[in-house]
C-alpha cells in the first residue's frame, strides 16, 4: 500500500517555523492501530488524516502515542493540503471532529479556524505546579488541560520546566500564558504525558487562551505569540461561544509512504 503525505508548517509564512503537522488525504478509514503507527513513524506533534464526508470531510489526529480529541494547527494544516494541493473548490472546508464540526475559512491571505469557545474553571485541589514548572505561577485554571499564568513574557520564556514532573500532573497538558510584550499575549504549551515536551504552537490551546485573555483585557480581537523555539503568531477573536484563529501555512515536503 502506498499513501501519499504532506508536511505543512502552520502558523508560519516561512519554513522552519511555527508547527509543522504530517497531513493524509485517505479514500477511508485505516485501521486505528495503523494510523497510531504511521503518527509514531513521522514522530511530529500531530498527523492528521482526512477522509471524504457527506458534509465537507471527517478529520482525526494523533500524537506520536495517543489520539487526541482536537488539534488547531494540524486542521489548519489539513484545509492548506485540500485547498492548495487537491484543490478542493470554495473558500471554507467543513470538518467533522470528536469535538465536533470545525471550519476552516479563507480570511484576509490566511486561514482562519471556526472553533469551539472553552472557558477555565477554578482549580479545587493544590498541585505542585510552580514545582514542575521551575518558575513563580500567579494562578491556576482548568479545562482539559491546566492553564497556569505567570507575571511576564520574561518569565514564561525563561521557564524550564521538569517534564517528569508535569506528566504527573491531571489533563492533557500544561498552557502557561502572560501578558505579551509586542503581542496581546503569549504562552507555551508542554504536554509530555501524551508524547509532546513542548508543542510549537497549539491552535486546540487557544479556544481557552482567548475568551481567558479577552475577559481580562476587554476586548475581542487579540494578537498571540507562542513563545516556542520555531515560534507562531495567531490572530485570534472572540465570537460568543466560538473562536476564532488565523494563520499563514507553509507546504514544506510531500511525499509516500510504502507499507
């Protein structure tokens, strides 16, 4: 059998930045043991797979060792791959998702995420959080992954956290945020309990980063940076129970694979 696959970094306008995700166009379904398989072989944070659907495409992703429920910059990497490879006519791409229809919209020369809205909850149990991080945490919020602020971008960026010790820790993974310095905010997001010590950008992290900043700064549309080594700006708003994220996509390898 031979699949053909296609490397996009996403959130970029150039190679060698922002998130790169492995993206295939399937007639049908793999087996799920395969497609976990073929994650593991290309070893990025994300592969996606996309399959043909009554109602736009059906879309799933997968960490070098597990499925994931949602995933921004894979799914924005799959729209690239439809649009610009397959040329799939229209200028927005419906999915069907474990969490739900996604879109992906043409906006303004990027690409625009449809997402659900995730609000933080309190936090009602201590965890050793300022310990696994290595740094001072103003406070702590929870969805599926922990949301931990700290006081400056400074700070967020010196991090270095003790990726043992975060892999204990409830969730996903861990989004740490601040306030931005040329952005409206920036985070890191580590998840090393699911394959992932630091994702370079996470578009999934921001359906709780925007309506989280948006509350605390009063406004609706904001600009984001992940403060990763690749790096990624996102361009975010705040529509009732959705979010909105656009970015640029970069196409960087295409090839086969022979199993």
């Amino acid at each position: 059998m031979q699949l053909e696959f296609h490397q996009v970094d996403a959130f970029s306008d150039r190679p060698f930045a922002g998130n790169p995700a492995m993206v295939y166009r399937l007639g049908s379904w793999l087996a799920d043991e395969l497609m976990q398989q073929i994650a593991a072989e290309h070893n990025l944070a994300e592969t996606a797979f996309v399959v043909p659907h009554t109602e736009g495409w059906q879309i799933r992703w997968f960490t070098p060792t597990t499925e994931v429920p949602l995933c921004g910059h894979a799914t924005l990497a799959s729209a690239h791959v439809l649009l610009e490879v397959y040329n799939v006519p229209g200028e927005r791409l419906l999915f069907q998702s474990k969490s739900g229809p996604l879109s992906v919209s043409r906006e303004g020369g990027r690409l625009q995420l449809d997402f659900p809205r995730v609000d933080p909850q309190p936090l009602d149990e201590a965890l050793p959080v300022a310990e696994a991080l290595g740094c001072p945490v103003l406070e702590v919020w929870k969805t599926s992954e922990l949301l931990v602020r700290v006081e400056s971008e400074q700070v967020l960026r010196a991090c270095t956290p003790d990726m043992t010790a975060l892999a204990q820790l409830p969730g996903l993974g861990v989004i740490v945020t601040a306030p931005g310095i040329e952005h409206d905010f920036v985070s890191r997001y580590f998840a090393p309990g699911i394959g992932i010590p630091e994702d370079p950008v996470t578009g999934s992290t921001h359906c709780s980063l925007i309506p989280y900043w948006a509350q605390r700064l009063g406004k609706s549309e904001l600009r984001a940076f992940q403060c990763s080594s690749r790096g990624g700006e996102l361009f975010c708003r705040l529509e009732g129970e959705r979010v909105k994220i656009a970015g640029n996509a970069r196409l960087v390898a295409s090839g086969v694979l022979m199993i």
